[in-house]
C-alpha cells in the first residue's frame, strides 16, 4: 500500500516537471520569436532591446545572419554600432566554438 503511494506521487511529480518544462520550451520559443520580430520595429527602443536580448543568446549561424540583415537595413548609427558589437562577438563565440570541434 506505501509503495504504491510512493509510486503515485513520484509519477505526478515527474509528470508535473514534464510539463513545466514544455511550457518553458514554448515560453523560450515564444520570447526568441518575439524578439527577432521585434529587431526590424519602427520603434528604436524595442530594436534597442532585441539586440540587447539576441547578443545574451548563445551564438548560432541563423542570429550571425540575421544581425548582418539588421545591419544592412538599419539606420540608426548606434543601434548599428551596437549590433556590430553583438556580431563581432556572436562570430568570435562561433570560431571558438568551431576551433574546438575541430
């Protein structure tokens, strides 16, 4: 009888953790989505923020890629500045990261 309680609550426990973590995934995916639409904003202050956001992601190809698309449309010398900033960076992390694998 204990065991099969024991049994009970450690399956609603996992079961429970499951789905916290899917709706985290799906939060996650969301705010990345989110953030990417709002780099190309009329609104500099949220294109501001996307960057801020995109360069504390870890590094990949699809963000290298798309912050060289916002620096050919943006035209605001600062947030280009600082976009070039966040690229610089995301391309070193990638060349690391690539030296390592290699």
């Amino acid at each position: 009888m204990e065991n099969k309680r024991i049994l009970r609550t450690t399956a609603f426990t996992l079961l429970a953790v499951g789905a916290l973590a899917a709706l985290g995934v799906l939060l996650v995916r969301d705010q990345i989505s989110r953030s990417k639409r709002d780099l190309f904003s009329p609104h500099p202050l949220r294109r501001l923020a996307a960057l801020e956001y995109l360069g504390s992601v870890a590094a990949s190809v699809d963000t290298v890629l798309l912050l060289r698309d916002f620096l050919a449309w943006e035209p605001r010398p600062l947030l280009r500045k600082r976009a070039q900033g966040v690229l610089l960076r995301l391309e070193g992390e990638l060349a690391t990261r690539e030296s390592e694998v290699a």
